[in-house]
C-alpha cells in the first residue's frame, strides 16, 4: 500500500513508547518532516484516526541498518506500536500493571455582556382647567343728596330756572385677564445600575468510570504488590483483597473527590476497619488501594 496517501500535512506523529513526536510539517520526497526531522516512509508502522505511528524516533533518511538486525527491530517495534493503538485511541496511559483512564466533566462558566433592555418612554401632555382668580376693582359712583340751607337771594349770574343735563365723569377698574407661562417644578430622571442575582442552569456532561472494571484491571497490580509487601503475616491475597478493593473504591465516592486520604480516613476506618485485625494493617492495604486508583 502506498503510504504517501495516508500520510498528510497537520497529522500528529506518535512514537512507539507512544510518545507525541509533533505534527506532519511537509510531505515531500520519500517521507515527512517533523518537528525539523525527517522521516522515511519506511518507518510508518500505521495510520489511524489522522495519527501517524513510526516504529523508531530516531530513523531519519539516510540512516540505514543491517538486514537482519532492521528486520528484528522493526518487528519489535511494530508489536509495540500495535499494542499502543488502542490504547492511544481511547486516550488511556498504559504503564506495567495498570491502565489509567483520565475522567472528563463538562462545567458551566458563566460570564457577562452588555445588551440593550429597551427604552423608557416619559411622555409630556397638557390638559386645560377653569381657574377663578379673585380680584379687588375700583370704581367711582354718583350720590346726590339736597342739602337744606338758609334761605337768600339768586346772586348774580345764577339760572336757578335753566333745565339742563349735568355731567359728571366716572372712572373704574375692570379685570384684565392676561396669561402667562411660569415653571412650577421640575421631573428630574436619572438612570443607575443596579444589580440582581440571577440562577444560571445548563445540561452538562460528566463521565463516570466503571470501579468494578477499572479494578478487574489493576487486579494483577495489587497481587504483585501483595507478594512483596505481605512478608511474613502469612496473609493470602484472598484476605487482603477486600481492603485493596475497599480504598479503590472510596477514591473514586464522589463524596472524597479532591481530598486526600487522611481527610477520609477516619469515615473509611469506621466502613470498613470492623474485622478482628488491626486497623494499622488494613490501613496499609486500603491505602494502596487508594493510591492506585488515584495514579499515585
């Protein structure tokens, strides 16, 4: 099969410790560039998923081996890289007597913008009323009255016959109703920033490891731990599994994420430290097992 179809500019380039060697730079020639270094085709053990896998990091063109002694080594290599596949696949770190399984949540982070929340709207109209305004006028009026004096003759020049009209002016005040525009207060709008608690929800996503198979896994983990750490107690793997399953467990309770084993040691002491032994030995096997689930 022609590998200079499968091999592509941007794919990520793995090792056969199944270590990131980088990204494809430049297809050109007979092989690749990565990270500044060359690589022939011929060290290609596979091509999965957009990841390259090489058999050695080191091959670059023009290195050349013997035939025999390149044959065993690319063999060799090719078993390691196939049986990292998978595992790379599954994003799990595989070291000798464990697989460890990163776990993933998804969490809500809220943050804050600014929007627009409409307008206010503060009409102004005007309405019409009646008003009565009280007022003081003058004016002048016209009392006659005869008055009685003592009897003497007409002097001269004096009509007391003549008919006539006699005028007498008069002057007054009348009301004159004039209008005028006056301020008589203010509305005075002011706008403030204020702030509220609101409660934010969303669905997220969060994993959760199988414990029961993740320990059938690290099993044979813990029986090589036993046999060199049990000495002389004469206890059998058998008797001290419980304890080994018991902190593996409990370092995966929800309950105990992010805290360390002397924080529940006192709960787990209560749980499980109920048999005729000693707590101080079971301490030594939960907590092994607390470590192993805990990559430590």
């Amino acid at each position: 099969m022609d590998r200079s179809m499968k091999v592509n500019e941007g794919m990520q380039v793995y090792g056969a410790d199944n270590q990131l060697l980088g990204t494809v730079e430049r297809v050109h020639g007979n092989g690749f560039d990565v990270a500044g270094q060359h690589y022939p085709l011929d060290v290609v053990a596979r091509v999965a998923k957009n990841i390259v896998y090489v058999r050695s990091a080191g091959m670059t063109e023009g290195t050349a081996t013997s035939g025999t002694a390149r044959s065993a080594t690319m063999d060799t290599n090719r078993a390691a890289a196939m049986g990292t596949d998978r595992t790379a696949a599954m994003g799990t770190d595989r070291t000798e007597g464990e697989i460890r399984v990163p776990v993933a949540e998804e969490r809500l982070n809220v943050g804050k913008r600014e929007v627009d929340l409409g307008e206010v709207g503060i009409r102004k109209t005007v309405t019409e009323e009646e008003q009565t305004v009280p007022v003081t006028l003058r004016r002048d009026e016209v009392k006659v009255r005869e008055v009685d004096t003592a009897e003497r003759p007409l002097r001269a020049g004096e009509d007391a016959f003549e008919e006539g009209t006699i005028r007498v002016p008069l002057r007054g005040e009348e009301a004159v109703v004039a209008k005028e525009a006056v301020v008589t207060g203010e509305v005075v709008i002011n706008k403030e920033t204020v702030e509220r608690e609101e409660q934010v929800s969303g669905t997220v996503r969060k994993q959760h490891v199988d414990v029961d198979k993740a320990y059938q896994e690290a099993r044979s983990g813990f029986e090589r731990n036993h046999a060199t750490t049990a000495g002389t107690s004469g206890r059998t793997f058998e008797q001290a599994e419980p304890n080994y399953r018991a902190g593996f467990t409990a370092a995966h309770d929800e309950r105990y994420a992010n805290r360390e084993f002397e924080d529940v040691e006192p709960e787990l002491r209560r749980t499980h430290g109920t048999s005729g032994d000693n707590w101080e030995h079971l301490r030594q096997e939960v907590r092994e097992g607390w470590n192993r689930a805990r990559n430590r």
